[in-house]
C-alpha cells in the first residue's frame, strides 16, 4: 500500500492543477538559536531542510524572501504586552531575577531561556505573518514557512517548547481580507494554542489530527468542538499509537472533504508537524514520509490560497528529508530519491536516502475505531449550517504583518538613497532568486559583481623585484639573476635598506679605493661600451632597468643616524680588471671572509668612514651616474684592499 500512495503522490503532484506560485520564506539566522544542552527541539533541523530544498534546485521554481522579524506590537495583536515584555527582557545572565514571572508566563523547564530568545520568535512570526501577507495580496498561491507552526503558545504563556504563536498571527492577518480560514494540524500533539484563540468564533475552523490519552498536552476530545459562536467549528479527531500511512489516509481524506463542503474556506493553514512521522525521538505514529506528504498534496489539490508551517519533529534528519520533499510536492517537482551531497550529507547515513520509512510498530487504531470517529466527526460538521459570512467593512492598509506594496516601494527607495554606489539594495538581494549552487564560492564574486566590483580577467602579472635581481611569479621562488660573468649577483647593503626609510645607509665611504679602481676603467669608454653590449647590468646592481637616481644621492652620508655597513659592496658588473690588479670577482668573496674572520672589523670601518667622509666633502660628484670621484687617492696595496676592502 505505501507504493500505492508514492504513485499517486507522485502522479498528482505532476499532473495536476496548474503550477503554483509559491514563496518560500527562510532567515539563516533561525539555525544559530539552541534552547539548551539536551533539549530536543533543535532549530538546526531548519538548516538541515533547506540545505536538501538547495541542493534539488527548488528554489528555480519558487521565489525565495527572508521576512522581516515580527516586533512587539505585531507580536501583541494576539498577546498580551506584558508577556511580551517579558520574553523581550529576559535572558541566561538575568533570569534569577525575574523568578516570578518564569513562573507566571510557564518559563522554565520546557520552554528554557536562551540567548536570542526574542529574536528567535521574532524570526518565526515574521515568517508566517509575511506569508499571510502576501496572500492577502495575491502575490502568491502557496507561502511556506518551515520556521513556523508554533502551535501550544497561549494568549500569555509558553507552552509546549512554543513561546510566540505564529500561527494565530498568520490567520488573523488573513482574516484581514478572508472571511473563513481553515486550520489543519498533522502534528502528532494536539494544536491546543490555535483552538483556543478561535474557540468562540466560526470564522475560523481548527481540525486537529493527534494523539490523545496521557499525552501533551492532554487535550483535544471528540467532544471539543468549540462553544458560542464557535460551536462546531473546532474538529479534533484523537488517535492511538501506531497508525499506519494508510489508515491515515483513510480518515484524513474524508474529514478534510467535508470541511471544505460544509465550511467553504477562502484560505488554509496546514502545520506539518514533523513528530508524527516514525522514529520521532517524542512521537509515537508510524508514518511514512510519503504517508506525511500525502495531507499536503491533499490540502494542496483544492487550489486554495495556503499557507504551509513546521511545527514539532525531534528527529532532524527524517523531518528535514521530510520538508524538502513536501516542498518539492508544493513546486511541483519530481525528486529523485538518492540525496545529492550535501554539508549535512554524514545526517542521513547509512542509507542516504529521501525517505523515511514505516516501521514493524503495532498499529493501536482499529478499522472500526477509526470508522466511528470519522461518522462522528462529519456529524458535527453537519450542523455548522451555512457558510459564515461577515458585514462589509473597510479594511485597514496596514498590515498586521508584513509590508503594504507602497511600504515596499518606499523601502526600495530608501535603500537607493543610502546606497547609492550599490546596483542591488538589501532588500533587492534577499527578493532574488539564486540560480546555480547556492552554497559554492563563486556566490561570493556574484555578489561582489551585483554591487559593481570587477576583477581583470587573463593572465597573473610577473613581477620582478629590481632590488634583489629575483623575479618573482605569484610569490613562487625564482633563480637569482646572473652576473654578465655567469656568477650569482650578491644582495648588498642597499638591496637590504628599506625602500620606505628615509636613512639612507653609508655603504660607499668604507669602500673609497675599491671606487678609485672603478674610476680607472671608466676613463676607457670603448672598452666601457663593449662590457655594456655584453651586460645589460647598470651602475646600481639593477638587471635591465635605468638608475633611477645619481650616486651622489644614493651615497650621501649621514653618520650621525646610521653606522657604516659591515657587507662589502661587489664590484662593478661587467667590467674587466687590468693586468696590475687582481680579478674584481675575487673582492665579494674576500671581503666576505674578512667580515666573518675579524670580528673587530666594524669598528675600523668606523673610523675610515669618517675620514672618507671628511675626503669626499671637499670634492664634487659628476653628474653621470657611471663616474665617481676621481680625486682620491689611488691604494698603493691592492692586494691587501681585495682581501679587505672595508679596511682600507
């Protein structure tokens, strides 16, 4: 029988009526609230069944909003201000001073406080209240709130895990502009919050499938049908442990066919509580996630204006398989039943599957129990006689929930306005309807393009740092450049400055005989020109590039801030050394060994700096870059200037 409701589930769903517009409603901030450690209601299943609802792609048949948490003036069109208050107030940090009042408003073991209490409920409201809302002004067909169906809050008190009833704000926003709303609960407890607050009225008729018989919250009794007004208008059908998918089915189809003949709704409200599915950690039916979504296709089938909520589900993984696949039902859209991967992927092991399946749990619920309580229930559905009606009025513009079209269009006004230099506003951003994986990094480009942020598209520039002679790609390590003679160029004490401070080392003063030699080759200019069609190294060390300043002003001294540089400068690139002196490649290699083996080597260099200092103020630099000064005296040892040239 199970594969007998899957096809014609699937059938209906398909080829039935035309497609609906439907909007789905969800804040990613609801999955960030927990009540407290080992509490079973657990907002995170929220998450989970939007992540499955993603990842089939639902969303390109269904327009997408996050509503506007309800405050507490919308929240006090159904409760009373000082409970309100209350739960606006309150928090962990400062509970124990409102102990009397946890006790008034039923605050306390399973109704906890936790941090964003409000906000939470602020959270589910405005969902249900937006939905109802936009069927009131035909936006849409069918508003889906899974956040919402809090059933058990009261007028002032928590109950049932529900502080702020989402539900009865939803309805009295439709009774704006209904004349008869319909309620249906599937939850496997007893929707007592909802059939209280319309238990005196026939403009709303609240039909209530639950468990019943020392069960939460121990109401709900055949004999409940409402009183006044109301007589007859409130429809409880209590069960028994176990029922099946297709006993299920064998009441709920008949019941909700008279409601809708007799009662003749403008609008409905169904809550899917997700606890009367098997394997609820608190349930106790034995129905089939197909069994579950058969109500909604059901409901669904009389083409009426709907608005579908959550409600309870304990276990998260069978309850967000669930909704997913109840939102697929609603859009119209077949879904295969191995889940596509996921973040939540490791919740639903070890089958990975949609579905959630019955169990060998014995069914309580005779064929004739079940019989007598349907005649019952259509007995009394009899003598509702006429369908309600109420007196012509007018209608007030503002909403209880949501936003009128005019407060729509000054919001996307006001968003222009304060962002001006922002092609998609807020508000804009959260109506848009993503296309392609939702949870992929390229959403983050997406979203820098819709607010004007453009990246270059093409190859990565190279960029070569002229200081060290290195190149670098992308931060990866290059060889270093090369000496016209083959030889690893060695950083010097100026590649090693900081390009930012404006001290600028002496690095030329402890070197002066070492410049006097390189005075000597400049004065040949051919043999100058030639070593530059061999290398293409300048002056300052830098491979291919101009000297982007003279030497006057790269070797100005300044002893008074800085000391003089332990590091011998190489010598000249691409240079010959003459027949009298020794190889210039050899002064790198020697000064460095002399710098390693005397350790008294800085403080002599201390002092030739400043005599060198007092030599080269008395002379003028040239303005070519490639001379230096030509006045100093020539060395008379040059081998003892190769092995130490910071010494001379």
């Amino acid at each position: 029988m199970g594969d007998d409701i899957r096809v014609e589930l699937g059938s209906v769903a398909l080829n039935g009526a035309s497609p609906k517009k439907v909007a789905y409603f969800y804040d990613s901030d609801i999955g960030n609230y927990a009540y407290v450690t080992g509490h079973p209601m657990k907002p995170h299943r929220i998450r989970l069944a939007h992540s499955l609802i993603m990842q089939y792609n639902l969303y390109q048949k269904m327009e997408i909003y996050r509503a506007k948490p309800a405050t507490r003036g919308e929240m006090t069109q159904f409760h009373t201000d000082d409970y309100i208050d209350f739960l606006q107030k309150v928090t962990p940090d400062n509970m124990d001073s409102f102990m009397r009042e946890q006790g008034k408003y039923n605050v306390g073991d399973d109704c906890p406080v936790f941090d964003g209490l409000f906000e939470f409920c602020g959270i589910s409201a405005g969902g249900s209240m937006e939905g109802a809302a936009r069927l009131n002004r035909q936006k849409c067909d069918i508003a889906i709130n899974w956040a919402g169906g809090l059933h058990h809050a009261k007028k002032c008190e928590a109950s049932g895990f529900c502080y702020v009833n989402d539900i009865v704000l939803g309805i009295l926003e439709l009774l704006r502009f209904k004349k008869r709303v319909l309620y249906i609960d599937i939850d496997v407890h007893h929707g007592d919050g909802v059939e209280e607050a319309f238990y005196t009225t026939d403009r709303v008729m609240t039909v209530s499938f639950h468990k019943y018989g020392e069960y939460f919250p121990g109401t709900g009794e055949l004999r409940d049908t409402g009183i006044g007004q109301g007589k007859n208008y409130a429809v409880n059908f209590p069960l028994r442990d176990g029922i099946t998918d297709v006993s299920y089915r064998s009441i709920f189809q008949p019941v909700i066919e008279n409601v809708m003949k007799y009662f003749q709704p403008e609008a409905v409200v169904l809550q899917c509580g997700g606890d009367s599915l098997s394997g609820d950690r608190l349930g106790c039916f034995n129905l089939s996630m197909d069994g579950h979504a058969n109500c909604v296709n059901f409901v669904k089938s009389f083409n009426l204006p709907t608005l579908v909520l959550g409600g309870g589900g304990y276990t998260m993984r069978n309850v967000a398989r669930t909704w997913a696949f109840e939102t697929g039902v609603l859009v119209g859209q077949d879904m295969e039943r191995t889940l596509p991967y996921n973040e939540y992927y490791e919740y639903y092991a070890p089958d990975f599957e949609l579905n959630v399946r019955s169990s060998n749990m014995e069914n309580s619920n005779s064929r004739e129990y079940l019989e007598k309580i349907t005649s019952a229930v259509i007995d009394n559905l009899r003598q509702t006689g006429p369908a309600p009606s109420v007196q012509l009025q007018d209608v007030p513009r503002k909403p209880f929930g949501g936003m009128t079209d005019e407060e729509e269009a000054e919001l996307d006004d006001l968003d222009e306005d304060e962002n001006k230099d922002v092609r998609m506003t807020e508000h804009r951003w959260d109506k848009q309807v993503e296309h392609e994986g939702e949870f992929e990094a390229s959403d983050d480009d997406e979203m820098a393009r819709a607010h004007g942020a453009t990246r270059q598209n093409g190859n990565k520039r190279t960029f070569t740092d002229y200081r060290k002679g290195e190149m670098e790609i992308d931060g990866s390590d290059t060889p270093r450049a090369k000496t016209a003679n083959g030889t690893p160029a060695e950083e010097t004490a100026e590649d090693a400055h900081d390009v930012n401070d404006d001290t600028i080392e002496d690095i030329s003063a402890p070197d002066q005989p070492e410049k006097d030699h390189r005075e000597k080759e400049t004065d040949k200019p051919d043999e100058l020109a030639k070593d530059t069609e061999k290398s293409n190294v300048d002056g300052d060390g830098d491979v291919g590039m101009a000297d982007s300043a003279p030497v006057e002003e790269t070797t100005t001294i300044k002893k008074e801030e800085v000391e003089p540089e332990t590091t011998a400068e190489p010598a000249p690139l691409g240079e010959k050394p003459t027949q009298d002196e020794p190889s210039n490649e050899e002064a790198p290699d020697s000064a460095t060994k002399t710098t390693t083996s005397e350790p008294k080597a800085t403080e002599e260099a201390a002092d030739k700096s400043t005599e060198a200092s007092k030599e080269k103020s008395k002379s003028e630099q040239p303005d070519d870059a490639m001379e230096v000064d030509t006045e100093k005296e020539k060395p008379e040892e040059p081998k003892e200037k190769s092995k130490s040239p910071t010494n001379e």
